[in-house]
C-alpha cells in the first residue's frame, strides 16, 4: 500500500498503475474509519475488477464544516486508519494537508443550488459548496472512473450525482448502503464522540423515524418523529423535514416517494439519518 501526501505524488505514483487492467476507482473519506468506511472500500475493490486500483483518500476538509468546534473535535485517528486501508486490500491512501489542498487565495467553489437549500443545506451554509469542491477536486487528482458513497448521507449523494451530471464529470457513482450498529445506530466517524448516556439514547433516531415513516398523513407523521426525538432531554433536533426523494423540497401530500429526514444534536455531536416513505 502506497501512502502519498500531495496531489503531485498521487499523480506519480498513480502512473504505476497506469497499465494495469481493471478501474481506478476512489473511496474520499475524512478518516476516522469504521465498518461503514471499510464496506464502501469492498464496493470499491469489486467495482475495480481483480487489476483496479482502490484509492482512499482521507482529509479533514476544513471548507465544509460550518462550526470551527466540529472541525476541531473531529477525531483523527491516522495510524488505526492506516492499519484499517492496510488491512482491506487499499492500494494507495491519499492523505493530503489543507496547504497541498487550498490556494490561500483560492477564488473558485463548486455550487449547487437546489438539492443542496434545504436540509443540511439550511442548517450547515456553505456545507455542501464545500463538498463539492473537494470532491470534484479529489476526482481530478485521482483521475479516478468511479467513486463510492454512502447512502447514509443521501443528501451528499444526490447532490453529488447533480454535479456529475450537471458538469458531465466522467466519474461513475457508486452507492452503498447505510452500515448499522446492532441496536440501529448509523455508523458514523461522530458517534465515537457521544457520552455512553448519548451513544444508549442515539438509536431513537432510527427507531422513531421508520415507525413514523408507517403514518400516511404529512402532518401526523412530521409530529410523530418530532415528539418521539424530543421525548429525549439529552436530544436536540437540528432540521426534522419530509422531502421529496428525488428534488429534496418538503412535500405536503405523500404523492411520490419521499425521504424522512432528521439531524439531531447530542450537545455538540450532530447525528443524521433518514428512512423512505413510499407514496399513498
Ligand atoms: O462524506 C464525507 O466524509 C465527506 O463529506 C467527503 C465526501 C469525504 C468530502 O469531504
């Protein structure tokens, strides 16, 4: 496994694969892996075929956290992450600084409008120009034919599936399914974070949003998740929204398939997930 630090060395290094049959394809990651991070490398190393090249990339991207506390909290456990590329058969980790990232001048950012209004969006600004900046950015370095995400943040993949259709970016999207916790919890690098009092209370979000995701009235079903989560004193929540699954604006009648969505605050530990409910 090769480990390289700036765009210029994963260039390099890359051209030794160049021959090689099979698809470069990039897990983009910020590190702090857990089985969520390693099920997205296996879709990677299958989607890459026996000869392909599985790239991880793992950067804290400073220019999508909109709290300079989440950016500073968040975990960085490098040497475990190594082990864990090392471990899943990774090819070459991309571990690259804010400096060999980000001109202090820079002047450019990848903006999506619509997907990207509601939700995190509204809740985290700038959040997803972020994103996509560092995404498309990542795709360029790598040079890579396809890239796996998870379908935990559905709203980060929409958006990403907009700006390679909208840019017409030759970079195929990989979905993977949302990795859980025995007791349901979403995986995420964040949960390591919660109190053991926050980490036994953290599955209500699940729970209450699939058993509301059962009601077949917007309203009831909005109140329902909303009282269910605020039945918790330890849980604040940030944005609760039924959404169309498609657009991402709120609905008010169950016509399409919609997405329940919810980000809830442990203090500072901000947790999301999300459920499908299917039309009347
Ligand atoms: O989902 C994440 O971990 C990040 O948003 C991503 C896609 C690696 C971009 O920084």
């Amino acid at each position: 496994m090769r480990v390289v630090e700036t765009g210029a060395e994963l260039r390099e290094v890359l051209l030794e694969y160049a021959g090689l049959a099979g698809r470069r394809v990039l897990v983009p990651t910020m590190g702090a892996l857990h089985h969520g991070h390693l099920e997205l490398v296996r879709l990677a190393r299958e989607a890459a075929g026996p000869g392909g090249t599985v790239i991880v990339s793992i950067f804290v991207n400073p220019i999508q956290f909109d709290r300079s506390a989440d950016l500073e909290a968040y975990p960085r456990p490098l040497e475990s992450d190594l082990e864990k590329c090392l471990a899943a058969g990774v090819d070459v980790v991309f571990l690259p600084d804010r400096q060999s990232m980000y001109f202090p001048d820079r002047s450019t950012t990848v903006t999506e409008s619509l997907l990207s209004s509601g939700l995190c969006g509204a809740t985290r600004p700038g959040h997803f120009d972020g994103v996509c900046t560092v995404v498309l950015k990542l795709f360029l370095l790598s040079g890579c034919h396809a890239a796996v995400f998870g379908e935990k943040d559905f709203q980060q993949l929409a958006i990403i599936r907009r700006m390679v259709r909208d840019l017409d970016v030759p970079v195929e999207i990989i979905e993977c399914p949302t990795v859980r916790e025995s007791d349901g919890l979403a995986m995420s690098s964040r949960n390591v974070r919660l109190t053991s009092k926050q980490r036994a209370d953290a599955p209500r979000i699940r729970r209450v949003l699939a058993a509301a995701a059962g009601l077949r009235d917007v309203e009831e079903i909005l109140a329902s998740a909303r009282s269910g989560i605020e039945a918790s004193p330890l849980a604040r929540i940030d944005y609760l929204s039924l959404v169309d699954a498609e657009t991402l604006q709120p609905v008010t009648r169950l016509e399409r398939p919609a997405v329940l969505a919810a980000a809830v605050f442990y203090d500072e530990v901000r947790l999301i997930d999300h459920v499908g409910v299917a039309p009347l």
